[in-house]
C-alpha cells in the first residue's frame, strides 16, 4: 500500500473518551474491534508473541462497568496495549527474542506495566523485540509494505500499532529502538528524558528508556503520564511530570537543525523532503539555525560523528556479563550477531569504557550550551524510507545493521535527551519522521512542540 501522512488514519483512543463516557461505546466493543484486525492482520505483519484474550476480555468487561458506573480509573481505562518482550509482564511469557528464554515465563509485572494495569489500562499482547533489544530481528514485517523492515529493536510495537491492532504499545531505546521503528512504520512515539519513566527490572544499561508508541499525540501522552503517575522515574531520577492531557501547543521561536553523521548518506528524495519541512517552519515565522551559522552547533555537530559508535561502545560493555553468562550456558541460545557483539565487547578494557563516557559527557555539555538559547533541536528520525529486508544469506558475512542504521536516533539517547518523532514525510510512499528533540526533563514541552509542529506545517510527500 502507498502511505501518505495526511491521509493515513491509525487506530487511536482518546477520541473515544466521550462516547466511552455517555456509553455509546465500549471498551469491550473497543477490544473486539482490536482483536479482529489483529485476526486480519497479524498473519503478514507478525508483530505478536503472545495475546493475553481471555483475560484482555475480562479487563475490558470491569473497564466497561467502570466506565457506566462513572468509575473510570483514569483516560487509558480499558486502553488494550502491547508491551515489549523485553519487559515482565504477569500474565504472558518473556522471551526477548531469545533462544536462551524461550518458555520464560517468571509472573511478574514490569514497574510500567503494574502502573498501566493500576490506570486500567488492558495489557493485550507481548510484541516482537529483536533479540535482547539488539539489532538481530525477529519475524515482523513492515504494515505499509511487507517487504521491508519495521526497524528495530522496538519492531513488534511500532508495527502492531501502525497496522491498527492496537492504539499504542510501549518500547524501549538504548540507541535507537524507539524513534527509528516509530519513523519507518508511521507513528508518534516518545523517547522520553534518560530516567523519566520507571524501567523496573530493566536497570542495567545506562541509556536505556521506556518509550510509546501510538497514532496520535494525546494517546502517547496520557499513556506516557499514566505510568509516571504511578512509577515514576528510575532510582535517581524525579520522573517524568506534566499535565494528565497532552500538553498545548508550543510555537517554537528558534529551532537547530543537525544533519548528523548519516545526512551526507541519505538519497535525494529524502534529504529534499527534510529540506521542505525546515523551510516550511521558516516560512510560518520559525528562526531556523544550523551548522555555519552557529559555532555551538557546528561543535555539537562535531561531537556526534561518532555517538552512535560510542553509544554501541558503551551499551557493549554494559551488557556483555549477561552475554557472556547466556554464550557461557548455552554459545547456541543467541544468535550469531550476539556473539559477534559480545566478542567486540569483551575486546574493551574499563579504560576504553571511561573514555567513551568521557566523550558522551563533552556531547551532552555541548548540546546544552546549543538549547540554552533555542526551543529545541530537528532532526530526521531515520535515514529515509525503511529497507528492503531479506534475512541473512547462508554462507555470506552477517548483513550490516538488518534492523537499519540508528545514526540519527544516537544523538538524542547519547544527550539523554527527550524527543518526539512526528509522521511529517512520505519518500516513495512510505514513511519518513521527523524528531524534536530537547534538554532532559523538558518532555511535556518537547511534546508541545511537536503537536504545535504538526498542526501547523504541512506534511511533505516525495
């Protein structure tokens, strides 16, 4: 099919809230309807590795009474969802994508999950993670053309809510596992602040987050706001904080373009297009700054060149104990490309892991000095349209990057930045998004950037 971002409608669920109130709907009647698609669709996209029915019916029938009664727990009461299958949840198995935890299954409740069950929230599914949130994907497939990848690692949940099985899904992003596969398949997702949502159990890596993915801006929001409510942030971390509904419109003064290290990559189609949306917001009264006009930027641009090497350098290192144990009981439970990753790691010395953190410190005191006088920086979210996806050929090196190249989504996990991918493009019929990105902790106001952003400019097909 040809995508075209203003002609696209995804499912969504905040624009039920009113006939969930007066009872002209239901969340049972809300469910069904998922559950059918999901029957339609999931043969070709398979985006799923376990749907909880039965008990996702019982949910919705309490959501429904509830919501007669006037007892609604909160906006997302009887929302159905889909959680990564890298996150515990008490009532479906968690694999992560792994030979190593198949049949994984500890009945336990993540800290997001337990907090979405608490809003009422109905957990629907597990979906596809590529192996431990790596870049060896799973089986899913692309909703706007099978043949291509949905990126990765976060691959089951943009897809299932791009195809419309589901309103929203949570992910999760080291590098670039969110905003990536939120871009290639057409969605809005939240890569919030390092910190700002509760990882639970999930704690290990230092630049890991727990994102949303949706179709619509006030479904990401609420869902994103929920569980903070209830978790909070990581040990450390105050958490996320903002309005139960989607924060208003922010109208930006002045905005950085990075290109990045991928822009001098990226085909004509796209980088044209990503030229139209900077010009656009120009011509509605935007200041727009870049590299040459700005010796901050041109640092920052500098500094980045080499964040998505140094991010992989660092969530390497940290990982590579887990891998080591996994290769340790099993070298057959992971997949060729964990061991090629973890081979790299073990190559590191604590010396090397200093010095990179070192660097991501010199990056993140740059990218504050560039949004000390700008609202927030624009960048593309992925390098153009996703890819043709084969699978690995037997007897030739392991393909480079299957899940696609996280170049542009490095630098907002490497400054701990929050940022918001936006469904601005469509390059060849298929998607292309555009992130906001903004100091940590200003999260509720990059996503009022963003919903200013998209009810003002003009989406751009090429």
């Amino acid at each position: 099919m040809t995508y075209h971002p203003t002609t696209f409608r995804g499912l969504t669920w905040c624009d039920s809230l009113d006939r969930m109130a007066n009872g002209e709907t239901t969340p049972r009647e809300y469910l069904e309807s998922c559950l059918e698609i999901i029957a339609a669709r999931e043969p070709v996209v398979q985006a799923l590795t376990a749907i909880d029915e039965d008990g996702s019916r019982a949910r919705a029938d309490a959501s429904t009474r509830r919501w007669k009664d006037g007892r609604a727990l909160s906006a997302i009461d009887g929302m159905p969802i889909g959680i990564k299958d890298l996150l515990e949840t008490a009532t479906m198995p968690t694999e992560m994508g792994c030979a190593a935890f198949r049949g994984n299954f500890p009945r336990r409740d993540n800290a997001a999950v337990r907090a979405l069950r608490a809003a009422g929230a109905i957990i629907l599914a597990k979906t596809v993670t590529a192996e431990l949130g790596g870049s060896h994907p799973g089986p899913t497939t692309n909703p706007h053309d099978a043949s291509r990848s949905p990126g990765g690692s976060s691959s089951g949940s943009a897809a299932a809510v791009a195809a419309g099985m589901m309103p929203t899904a949570i992910g999760t992003q080291v590098a670039g596992s969110i905003i990536r596969p939120a871009a290639y398949c057409g969605n809005v997702a939240i890569k919030p602040s390092k910190g700002a949502i509760n990882r639970g159990e999930r704690q290990a890596t230092s630049m890991s987050v727990h994102g949303v993915h949706a179709n619509g801006l006030e479904d990401m929001w609420r869902v994103a706001i929920e569980i903070a409510k209830r978790a909070g942030g990581d040990p450390g971390h105050a958490g996320l904080s903002g309005p139960d509904h989607l924060p208003e419109p922010v109208r930006p003064n002045r905005l950085v373009v990075l290109h990045g290290a991928g822009w001098d990559a990226l085909d004509p189609g796209t980088r044209s297009a990503f030229d139209a949306v900077c010009a656009g917001l120009k011509d509605i009264g935007v200041e727009m700054t870049g590299a040459g006009n700005d010796p901050r930027v041109d640092e920052l641009e500098q500094l980045l060149v080499d964040s998505m090497e140094t991010c992989n350098l660092i969530t390497g290192w940290e990982n590579h104990w887990l891998y080591r144990n996994l290769v340790d009981q099993d070298p057959d439970s992971v997949s060729p490309r964990a061991r090629e990753v973890l081979a790299r790691a073990e190559a590191l010395t604590p010396a090397d892991y200093r010095d990179a953190l070192q660097r991501r410190a010199a990056a993140q005191q740059a990218g504050a000095a560039v949004l000390a006088d700008a609202d927030a920086i624009v960048m593309l979210s992925c390098p153009g349209p996703a890819h043709v996806w084969q699978g690995d050929r037997p007897g030739e090196p392991l393909t480079e990057r299957p899940t696609g190249d996280p170049v542009f989504n490095a630098p907002s996990s490497y400054l701990f930045a929050p940022a918001v991918t936006m469904p601005l493009l469509a390059v060849d019929g298929l998607p292309v998004g555009v992130q906001v990105m903004g100091p940590p902790e200003s999260d509720a106001r990059v996503t009022a950037l963003a919903r200013w952003i998209m009810g003002n400019l003009s989406p751009i097909s090429i």
